[in-house]
C-alpha cells in the first residue's frame, strides 16, 4: 500500500513540475511578446535628435562637400572618383533618388544621398559612424544605400555591364591574345567570398563557409584589362565547390553554351582544325567545352608546364580586377551589416562602378605585384571529358610550337 502511494504521490509531483514549467515558458513568451510590441510601438522621445538638427550648418555634406569640389584630389580621395565623373554619375541616378520636401522638412538632397553612399563604398565605415559624421538617422542612412546602390545598378549596368554579345566576346578575345599571348580566350572567371554579418533568422549553416565566417559568393569573368564581363552574386557561402557555379546562371551560360559565342576558329598561325573560345579558371572548376584550367601538379612534363604557366598568366587578369575593385571600394573587406538582399545590392553597385571609374579613369597594373584580400573558392577535383581534355592538349602543343610559343616561357618553367 505504501508503494503505491508513493507512485501516486511521485506521479502527482511530476504533474505539477511538469505544469509550473509550462505555466513558466507561457509567461516568459507572453512578456516577449510584450517587450516586442512595445519595441515596435513606442513612441519617439524626439522627432528630431538635437544632433541631427544641426545637419544643414554642422554635417559633413554641408560643411565639407563644397571644400572637396575646390581641391580635385582630396575630393578623389574622399569619394573614389574625380568631380567630373561624380557630376556624371549623380545626373544618372537624380530621377531615382530625388525626394519631394514637404511642409515639415527639407528631403535630403540627391548630392548629399550620393555622397554618403559613395563614403560606405569607399570606406566600409558603419552605419553609426556614418550617422555621426552626416548627422542623418541610422535607419535613413541604411535606406539611402539601398536605393541608391539599387539606382547605381540600374543607370549603369547596361553601358558597363550589358550582356555579353558576340561582339563583346571578340574584343575580349582580342584584347587576351595581345596582352596576355592566350589566344582564343574569352576571359578569366573566378570565385571570391564576400564577408557579412550573420543574417538574423538563418541559423550558422547556409552563409557559414569553409574559412569560418559568413559570406556570400561573387563570381566574375574579367577580361584583359581588369574590368568585368558578366557577375553573379548571392549564392550561399557554405558552397565550396565547382557545383554552385554550375547551377549558377553564369555557369549555365558556360557550361551549357546559352552565351553568345563565337564560333570557333583555327589558332593563329595554323591551319589545324577549329578550337573553341574559352575562359581560363583555376582548379575550381570542371574542364568544359568552354573553359579550361591548369593540368594538375603531380607529374608535370615541360609541355604541361608551360600550359599551366601561360593560362595563368592570362587567369590572373581577373585577381587583378577583384584586387582593384577592393581596393577602391573597401566594403568588400569588412563584414557587411545590412540586410542580405541590401548586401546583393551593395556588391552589385561597387562591381558596376568598378568599370564605370576604370572605363573613364585606365590605370595601369603590375598583375605580378597585385594581391587581393579577397579568400579564394574552395578548389575541388572533378573528371572532365576526354575530348575536352584531348582540347587542352592540342593548346598545350601549340604553346610549345614555334607559331604559338613567347620567347621568355622557357625561363620560367
């Protein structure tokens, strides 16, 4: 009788722990609850804070901006392109920008919008410290970069990254066999990881690469003198391998031929048969009809050597690219603290505005000396077809002969 009583009364004590616990996580879900509706409707202490009141005589578009315009270089410094092409640039985007002022206040000018988000560009500053130097709300200052990266994209993209046409491709191609002596090439693609700060609600999984940080991936194709071809920007930072380029639209386009290509063409000099135009990559990615990568390190003969040594040459046009793009535009090398589709839309304006400032503003580049701190894709080994590797060969021999090779390859292998 004892022991009964004793289950029954131990039952009972589990019941009514069980039942406080609950009573217990209902509470505490309802006060969150409540702590998140006050959150979202409180009121606001200040309709405008006494810092920011002073925009118009203490901020920095009004107390600095007419200063830069007289002194050409520091205003380089300070927005990454000369007066001129700023002017240029804020004509393009003023429809998209442009506010109406109302009765209770003055809308932020389209100059002044332009200028703060050049500055986070530029610099990668956070929203804070931008707030403090601008004297404008955090959360204004973050929709100011939204729209107007968004407008960047939208006025320029068409002019400095159209879709790639046929006759695109032949500049290219043209430009790559005079300066880079790789004949038939269309351009150098590579994969770099974009640093963000952890998306709220997503969890450490999809965004978490292999470098143990979060990030996005941008993959690009650059031609010969470092500006971009096509772009592809978003995928998750947790795929390091050469299957999210190929589910990519871009790797779409590659691998299943949906670009505009030329046709192929005999390498110069021969009359052999024709060779397909290709882009260069690393070990990244598959060996395809339209692109290749080098040979493998094991069991190298000179033959392979010199291949490997001339597409490098030619694939290092794109490291240049991304090392210029972040050296200019150095938001690309902090953790970027904006929403993800923000971020997308972020990188998309600096890749855009990389060529719009190389397109008016050449500059000359030692590829030997220029590094990025941009990680590199993670590399993976994949089988490719023998026709395509048979391809690779027949390039290789044509290096190696006197119609295809360059004097100085025998002193670096």
């Amino acid at each position: 009788m004892e022991g009964v009583l004793g289950r029954i009364a131990s039952v009972v004590t589990d019941v009514i722990f069980e039942t406080n616990r609950l009573d217990i996580m209902v509470r505490d879900q309802e006060a969150a609850a409540e702590r998140r509706w006050m959150r979202n409707h409180r009121r606001r202490r200040l309709w405008i804070h006494p810092i920011n009141a002073l925009r118009m005589t203490h901020g920095v578009y009004s107390t600095l901006y007419m200063e830069l315009r007289q002194n050409p270089e520091k205003f380089y410094n300070y927005l990454r392109m000369r007066q001129d092409h700023f002017d240029v640039l804020l004509e393009k985007v003023v429809d998209d920008i442009q506010r109406q002022d109302t009765r209770m206040r003055s809308a932020i000018t389209p100059a002044e919008r332009l200028m703060v988000t050049l500055r986070f560009l530029a610099t990668g500053e956070s929203l804070t410290s931008l707030h403090y130097q601008f004297r404008l709300g955090i959360s204004t200052i973050s929709g100011i970069v939204k729209v107007t990266c968004l407008a960047i994209w939208d006025a320029l993209h068409t002019e400095y990254i159209p879709e790639p046409t046929r006759d695109i491709w032949l500049q290219s191609a043209e430009h790559f066999e005079k300066v880079c002596h790789f004949p038939n090439c269309l351009g150098a693609i590579d994969g770099k990881h974009i640093r963000i700060a952890k998306p709220a609600g997503t969890g450490s999984s999809v965004y978490y690469n292999y470098k143990k940080y979060f990030s996005i991936i941008l993959m690009a194709i650059a031609d010969a003198h470092c500006k971009f071809l096509a772009v592809d920007i978003g995928a998750y930072g947790r795929s390091n391998d050469s299957q999210v380029f190929k589910t990519s639209p871009m790797g779409h386009c590659l691998y299943g031929d949906t670009y505009d290509f030329p046709p192929a063409r005999p390498l110069p000099g021969t009359t052999g048969p024709p060779m397909p135009y290709v882009c260069v990559g690393d070990d990244a990615f598959q060996l395809s009809p339209h692109l290749l990568k080098p040979y493998s390190s094991r069991n190298l003969t000179r033959t392979k050597k010199i291949f490997n040594y001339r597409l490098t040459r030619a694939r290092r046009v794109v490291e240049c690219a991304f090392g210029i793009l972040t050296a200019k535009w150095r938001v690309l090398l902090t953790a970027i603290s904006l929403h993800i589709r923000t971020v997308d839309e972020v990188v998309k304006a600096c890749m855009v505005l990389h060529n719009y400032v190389l397109s008016k503003e050449p500059v000359s580049v030692d590829d030997e000396d220029l590094e990025t701190t941009l990680w590199n894709y993670q590399s993976s080994s994949v089988r490719s077809a023998g026709s395509v590797t048979r391809m690779r060969d027949d390039l290789a021999e044509y290096f190696v002969s006197p119609v295809g090779m360059v004097p100085w390859q025998d002193n670096i292998v």
